[in-house]
C-alpha cells in the first residue's frame, strides 16, 4: 500500500511517485474486506424497515450523492484548468454509474411507474455497476487508497451496491415483491436504463466518447477484443447491440441470485386499527358494519 508524502486533497498528477500501487494489491482487498463488514451490519439492521422508510434513505442518498458528485467536479475541474487548460470531458455525468443519481432521487422521492423504474434499475443495474467497479477499482490506477480521489469512488460504487441490497432484502422495490426480484422488475429496470442509452449511443458516436462502453467497449474482458475486431472491419455500428447484450445479461443475473434473499415486505392492507385490538380486528375480518366493502380496503 503506497505510504508516499502527499495530501487527501492532492490530485492525481500532484503526487508524486505514486503509479498506481494500490490498484490489486492489498488497498484493494482492504476496501472489499471494509464495504463486506459495512453491509453485514448495515443489511440485517435496516431489513425489517417499512417500505417508506426505504424510499426516504434512498432519496436522502440520491442528494447526498448528487451533490458529492458536484463537489468532485468542481475540485477535479480546478486542477485540470489549471495543469491543463481545458475541461476533462469525462467528467460528464453519462456513464453507467451516473445513472445511480436520478434514480435514487426518483426512486425516494417520484411517484407511480418512474419510481417502480429507477428502483427496479438501483436493484438491478446499480449493483451491476457497483460490483463490477468495485472488485477492480479503476480510481487505485491515479490515486492512493488514503486520498479524496480514490474515497469518492470507494464510497460512490459502495453506496450504489448497498441500496439496490436494501431494496431488495426489504421487498422495497415494489409492494408484494416477496423472495427475490420478478422478471418484469428487470425489465423495467433494463427499460430505464435504454432510456439513459438512448442519450449516451449518439454522444459516444458522434463525439467519440466511450460514456457507457458503448463504442468501444474499453476494459470489458475478452469483449474488448470483439469489439475491436468489429471497428476494424467497419462494424462499429453493432458495438452498442452487443454491450446492451451484456448489460441484459448481468442484469438477469442479478434476477437470479436476488432469489437467494427472502426479502421482508412490511407493508400490509390490515388498517393499523385493527393491530392488537381483537375486536376491530374481527370487525376488519368480516366487514365493518354500515362501510362497503370498496371503503375497507
């Protein structure tokens, strides 16, 4: 683990001697062995929380990112004005991790089918993105465990896999979700993730961006090289067809392991009159006199 002299706050071309030692080797286990505890402790306390509850932590973390995502903009674009003189365009909110931002906000805080959708896509596609950030943390290739650069990330690829978890050990995704997540639940979150593609294809291809993976597939194993061979032989066009593929197919297969969580759904049709009272509860059992059935439920 680098231990070289520098500050939390340097950036990655102000510290010097560091080339990236930390990438793979023991930061990177260390953060893996620290987020594995977090949500060991963090799951089992918050899974019997109402459905409600869920959807206010989800909001508050779609703010609190929102503006840490802004934050880290504002202080990488200062050292890129100043060391080089221009924008670093990636710094465009228009990757795959990105979209954990509004979906958080509309998951905590919208209404109807757009919060049934970005909370499907934080259950699917935000774990996705986490993980696959996660186990090889491209933030260690420019900066030291103990720096601002490689925190923002540890913690923006964290918090991403840690609530699409909640939503599904509560069964906050949708009412009545019971064990594991439906396949149309998938679906709608592949559905909002097309839309953000929809935006992120036409950008990558005419301004030749990678935003998502879509034109060139950069760093995705052995896909890479397909997707290099099809550039070549002047079939770049079919590069977005086969990374949506591979995005379906991880977000299927987040669908079949979330089988493995017996998710706790607490919201109930009971009126909360009846809890406790054996008498309303019979009334609520059979019908309460003088109401229609409609009114009861």
């Amino acid at each position: 683990m680098f231990t070289g002299d520098y500050g939390f706050f340097d950036y990655k071309y102000n510290i010097e001697g560091y080339t990236g030692q930390d990438f793979g080797g023991l930061a990177q286990y260390l953060y893996l062995g620290i987020c594995a505890v977090l949500l060991g402790i963090l799951l089992p306390c918050l899974r019997k929380s109402s459905p409600r509850r869920v959807r206010r932590i989800v909001g508050v973390t779609g703010i609190f990112l929102t503006l840490l995502y802004l934050g880290k903009t504002a202080w990488e674009t200062f050292y890129d004005l100043q060391l080089n003189g221009a924008f670093n365009w990636y710094l465009l909110p228009l990757d795959s991790c990105s979209i954990v931002m509004p979906a958080a906000l509309l998951a905590g805080f919208g209404r109807g089918r757009v919060r049934s959708w970005a909370a499907a896509w934080l259950a699917t596609g935000g774990i996705v993105g986490g993980i696959a950030t996660m186990v090889r943390l491209n933030a260690f290739r420019f900066y030291p465990f103990l720096s601002f650069g490689a925190f923002y990330s540890m913690l923006w690829h964290f918090l991403m896999l840690a609530l699409g978890l909640l939503l599904i050990v509560t069964g906050a995704v949708e009412p009545g979700q019971g064990r594991g997540l439906r396949a149309a639940t998938v679906n709608r979150g592949y559905l909002f993730h097309l839309i953000f593609s929809a935006v992120v294809i036409p950008v990558d291809f005419i301004f030749n961006f990678d935003f998502m993976l879509y034109r060139d597939l950069g760093g995705v194993p052995i896909f890479e090289s397909v997707a290099g061979r099809l550039s070549a032989a002047g079939l770049r066009v079919l590069n977005p067809i086969l990374m949506l593929a591979l995005y379906y197919l991880a977000f299927r297969i987040i669908w079949v392991i979330s089988k493995a969580f017996p998710a706790r759904n607490r919201e109930s049709k009971r009126p909360p009159a009846a809890c406790g009272d054996p008498v309303l509860a019979s009334m609520v059992g059979r019908g309460a006199p003088g109401l229609p059935e409609e009114e009861m439920k």
